[in-house]
C-alpha cells in the first residue's frame, strides 16, 4: 500500500435524509479516504426473491469516484432477509437452545445449502455492479463471522463424517481417545452416534467445537472463491475478524480458528472496541493489532473501532487521536470507525458514530479531522511499519476450548471464573506495562518459526498434540528460553490427559514434575528474585528478607486461582510457596536445558511477581528492557524508507517525562529534533513519533 486509509462504516440505506453529498464533503475535510458499504443491508438490496436493487450501493460509488474517495464493499450475508426465513425456515441455526429466532442478526446456519445458494447470488449480483468500479479497492467477506452455535441435522451428519475420516472408520479408535466407555457414552455403530448437543464428554464436546470452528473457515473460504472470478489484481479481499466479547475485545476468539481464515484473505483486518475515558489503556489495541499482525506476519487493517460508540465511550479530548496512532503503532495500515453516522432506530441506536444524531460537526469529528490530516501528511513515514519482536506467546484454541469444558477453578458444582484468555492476558498485560513488544504462535508453528525469538510463551496450554511439544522441546535445547504457566503440556489434542508425569513431555525441559495441584487459600509466595542475581532464597525465607518481591508494605505476595505442588528435580527454585503444609513445594522454578532455559510459572500471581519471574527470563533470554513503563507506552519498529520509527504514547491524564535513549532523529509530528539524552515531555493522552 501507498497510503494509509482512514474513514467508517457508511449506510445510505440507514439515513434519515437525504445526506450524501454533505457526507462526502464532510470526510473530505476530515481527510478521510475510504469507506466501507453494503455488508448489512440484504433485505434492502434483495427486498424480494429474485428482485434485486443495489440503488444505495451505485450512488455511493458514484458520490465516492467523484470525491476519489475508496470503497471496500462487504458482502451482505451475516442477516438475512425475511423472505428467505418464511420460504426456508430451516435457515435458522439449531443451537443448544433449540431453533433461533428471526430479528437478531447471525442467527443463521452457515452449512444450510438454502441459505449458501442465496447468498451466492446476492454476492454476484453484488458484485457485478460493484467489483469493476474504479473506487472499489477491496472486499470485505461477510461480517465477524462465527458459527453461531450451528448444531442442526446437517452439521451434526457432517461432524460424523469429519470423525469417520479423522479415525479412518475405527470406532474403537475414537471411543479410546475420546474415553466413551465411561458413563456408557461408548459409540458402537456410526448409525447410533447421538445428538452432539447433549454429550457431558468435555473430549467430544471440544471437538465438535473444533469442527464448528472448521465451518466458519470453509465458509469464508468459498466466499472469497466467489470474490476471486471478479476481483481485479489490486482489490484485496479482507475479513473483520474479532475477540472474545466481554462488553469490549478482550482475548483469543472461541469461535473462529483466526490463523486458517487468514489463510484465504490477502490482508488480515480486526474489528477492536475497548474503554475509553479513565479506563483507556491501550491493552485492548495493542493485544488485538499484535495476534492480527501475526497471523501473515504482516500489515492489517483496523475494520472498525469505535468513534464515540457507547455513551460510556465517549472519548476525552486527544483519546481518538491517539488511538488512531495506537493502531498504526502495532502495524495497522488503516483505521474506519464503526460508523459514520448515529443511527435513529433499532438494535444500535446508541452506539454512536463519528457523528451524532444531529449530524453537525462534534468534537469527535474535529478531532478525526487532525487525525486524517496528519495520516495524509505522515503517511509515507508510517505505513507498512514492519516489526522485529524477540518474544512470542503461543496461543491455542484448543486449549481454550479444553479450558472451558474443564475449567480451571472448576469444582463440582461450578467451572470457575478464570478462563484461558485471563491467563493469556496476565501475562500479555505486564509484558505490554513493560513495553516488551510481542509477536503470537499458534499451534501449527514450525521450528523455523519459533527459531526467530528468544523468548516464547505457553500460557495455558492445557491441550496440546505432541508433535508440538516436541518443537518446544527442541526450542528450548536449541538456546531459547521457554516459559510456561500452570495448566501446560496436561492433555493431547483430544483432550485426554496423558498418563504420566506432568508437564508432560516437558519434565527435563522445566526440571520438574508435578502429582498433585489445589486451589490456594491464603498461600504466600517467598524465596529469591533479587534483580540481577540467579540464586534462589532459602525455601524456609520469609518475605521480608527478599529484595523485590515483598510488596511495599512488605506483605508476601499470595498465589492466586490455581497452584501445582512443584517438586524440582533439577531445576533452581526461584519462589516457595510459604504456607504451613505446601512449603516443601516450588511455585517458580528455572531450569537450564541443552542450550536453553525454561521457566515454569506453577500458580497464579500477581503482576508484580509476574513481572519478577518475566524480567529474570527477559534477562536469561537477552532481551533488552524499556526504561520506559505503563502509562507511558513505547512501539517500535522499521518504516519503508528504512528508518526507525518509535511511538511514545501516553496513556495518562497527565504530563509525562522520560529520557530519551534512541538515535537522534525527527519527531514526526512537531517536525523537531530529538537528541539522545535529552529529557522530553508528552502532554495528557498525547504522543509523540521519532523517526531516525
């Protein structure tokens, strides 16, 4: 790409009024060069069978070839149109809730043959009045994609089938891995497999999860072979891939498996929505824009985020501006914000576009204006940043899966609140507090792969095949350093716990091994993590002779959610856990292996421990650590001119001040030259950007 884009979501179809000229002057005054049209608007483009009427679609490409504004145009498939529901019920998705209802969108069943030929042709007639279009440069599959709790006769034949195939026809086989013989769940003849709706196996349960997830990648997939007949060479096909929801983006999406859908787009795009005002950290943008980076190793765009969107979200001054640069930061080439416009009815009117109700100029959209101006100007300096990160997290669905069927605070009557994306994040978090700039794995990884970083993580990884394994093994053999939480190495892909000593496969690489493991109830943690030094602290130490775990009232930090009663064989044991009847066991231990290190976290702590145990990696690992720390935000990386270009991002309602240590260079913004030594201030949710 050439330029960086920035605009929004538009729909004609949604307008009160008649705005479109107005429109497209306004975002040319904001800089904005791009929007995205059509992905929801079937029942407005199709209003009856076979009757198609794409007026708002061609006015806006007309509007926008005269502006020389650019269009990605979504095709309209995630809600269907009445019609479709009254002559071809079975459109709706079964679910373990029985069938859905018509009125939400998504609520439909990605495999019905029905709902595909109907899609298919309302994508080509789309695209026969749009792909050829000069301001067309790329599409947009579908919209957030998942599979919907899909789970009706067809996919459950299906997931048969994929079973018959994956254990060539043994059900012995499959019964052995998937330990059906208990409760008398054992499957004798293929004709008798029964409703997957109902099953208790956490095993079989996971793994029709995995094939559910398998229908959303082969549904975009045959969405972008649609496409591709009508593409032009330079129109990219994209997907608005998104996270697990908890009121904003938070972690790994259960859902869709994000690195096979990646295989069937020419660009990665993300939809991340996050808190703003008090609670703005960055956390959010960061985390999303690094897993989107990593699934091609390459640029993204951000598909949609948000303007003003809830009225809890309505920025404070300077906040837009720098989460637009935030996202740039990570390696994002573009940024729209859902949406242009507030809409006046249904489900979303009060998640706010740029603009309000009134439609008049806000100070959202004043400050979108500096935002598109200063993308226009700096745009060859900042696009297609390309980064260099030494330290990975290995994330799995998989593992998410297994952990959700078998919780990790799961006890008889309850699976607990701590879910694998928490572990997942407490660890991101405090390297991201630390500005230790990360890439992430997936279980596919080759050797190459994991050879390029000196540092990788398993937080979590509960399920894992052993081919995995076995390359962070030699990982780590090699001279990287392995780190791995609680709950990693305990089960195979099927989720059948293997039956020796656990981590398994991975005892000699931590020099430890583990029988039992409880919930900690006031358990501290004590020994020796003194910044620069290797030798652990007596076992029987207290808190107040460690130099730097100790909070600052000198309080013993507690194990928290989940602990494995640590027994080192030839590891060094960094902390204990000081507690009356586990303290002959190890909570943190560091082991050396082959060329390399692993260090194994065996319970929940808090981020000043983490980082404690992180830091002692990050040193081991020779990776260099920021001066700088959270609010104050640091990403780097390598322009196309060949220079370094260093975000400084202050994620505070305060002034702040730091040295800087990089080369002398310009500070992109201001037009000012930095000195190396020289002490800067960035004012409240500011940033600065250093080229040299």
């Amino acid at each position: 790409m050439e330029q960086l884009l920035y605009g929004a979501a538009y729909y004609d179809e949604y307008m009160p009024c008649e705005r479109l000229e107005e429109d497209v002057n306004m975002w040319k005054k904001a800089g904005m060069n791009v929007v995205r049209i059509a992905e929801s608007t079937w029942s407005t483009c199709e209003p009856q069978e076979g009757v198609f009427d794409f007026t708002h679609v061609t006015r806006v490409l007309d509007a926008c070839e005269q502006a020389g504004i650019s269009v990605i145009i979504g095709t309209p498939t995630y809600a269907v149109p009445t019609w479709l529901v009254k002559k071809y019920p079975d459109v709706l998705a079964v679910t373990k809730q029985g069938r859905a209802m018509y009125g939400h969108r998504q609520n439909m069943d990605i495999t019905n043959p029905d709902y595909l030929r109907y899609s298919e042709r309302v994508i080509r007639k789309l695209l026969e009045v749009s792909a050829h279009r000069s301001c067309v440069i790329g599409f947009q599959l579908d919209n957030e994609t998942k599979y919907y709790g899909t789970a009706g006769k067809h996919v459950q034949e299906a997931f048969v089938q994929y079973l018959r195939q994956k254990f060539d026809d043994d059900l012995d086989a499959m019964n052995a891995q998937f330990g059906l013989d208990y409760w008398s769940n054992r499957i004798n003849a293929w004709e008798d497999f029964p409703d997957v709706r109902g099953t208790i196996n956490g095993s079989l349960g996971a793994e029709f999860e995995k094939f559910q997830r398998s229908l959303v990648t082969k549904f975009l997939a045959w969405q972008a072979d649609i496409v591709k007949e009508y593409k032009r060479e330079d129109q990219f096909i994209t997907h608005n891939l998104d996270f697990e929801w908890r009121g904003y983006s938070y972690g790994v999406q259960p859902e869709v498996d994000h690195k096979e859908v990646a295989k069937h787009l020419t660009i990665a795009g993300c939809d991340i929505y996050h808190k703003t005002q008090d609670e703005l950290t960055g956390r959010e943008i960061a985390f999303g824009g690094d897993l989107i980076r990593s699934l091609k190793q390459d640029n993204y765009f951000i598909l949609e985020t948000e303007a003003q969107g809830f009225p809890g979200w309505t920025p404070y001054p300077g906040q837009l501006r720098l989460q637009a640069f935030s996202h740039l930061a990570s390696g994002a080439n573009g940024v729209e914000y859902w949406h242009w416009h507030s809409i006046h009815n249904s489900f979303e009117t009060y998640w706010k576009g740029v603009l309000s109700h009134d439609f008049a100029e806000n100070a959202v959209y004043r400050e979108a204006c500096m935002v598109g101006h200063e993308f226009e100007r700096l745009s060859p300096h900042l696009i297609n940043l390309k980064k260099q990160n030494q330290a990975a997290i290995l994330v799995s669905n998989e593992a998410l899966t297994a952990l959700k069927w078998f919780g990790i605070e799961a006890t008889a009557s309850d699976n607990g609140e701590t879910t694998y994306n928490d572990v997942v994040r407490r660890i991101y978090d405090v390297l991201y507090d630390h500005n230790i700039e990360c890439d992430f794995l997936f279980p596919d990884v080759t050797a190459e792969e994991l050879s390029a970083y000196r540092m990788v993580i398993t937080p979590a990884l509960y399920a894992a095949f052993e081919e995995l394994l076995g390359k962070l093994r030699d990982y780590a053999s090699a001279g990287g350093v392995l780190v791995a939480t609680y709950k990693t190495g305990f089960a195979n892909e099927y989720v059948k716990v293997y039956h020796d000593l656990q981590p398994h496969g991975l005892t000699d690489v931590f020099g430890v091994h583990y029988h039992e493991f409880t919930f900690p109830k006031q358990v501290g943690l004590c020994g020796g993590l003194p910044a620069g030094e290797h030798s652990a602290m007596p076992a029987e130490a207290s808190c107040m002779e460690t130099s730097e775990i100790p909070d600052t009232a000198g309080v013993c930090p507690q194990a928290e959610i989940f602990m494995e009663l640590l027994e080192a064989d030839t590891a060094e044991v960094l902390l204990n856990y000081a507690h009356a009847y586990w303290k002959g066991y190890a909570a943190v231990t560091r082991n050396h292996f082959g060329e390399g290190m692993g260090y194994y976290i065996g319970c929940g702590c808090d981020a000043k421990t983490r980082w404690s145990v992180l830091q002692e990696a990050l040193r081991d690992a020779k990776i260099e650590i920021p001066q700088e720390q959270y609010p104050l935000i640091r990403r780097t990386g390598t322009n196309g001119l060949g220079k370094q270009i260093t975000y400084y991002l202050n994620y505070s309602g305060e002034e702040t001040s730091f040295v800087y240590d990089g080369t002398d260079g310009t500070e992109l913004l201001s037009g000012k030259t930095w000195i190396s030594g020289q002490t800067y201030a960035i004012g409240a949710w500011d940033l600065c950007i250093v080229e040299a």
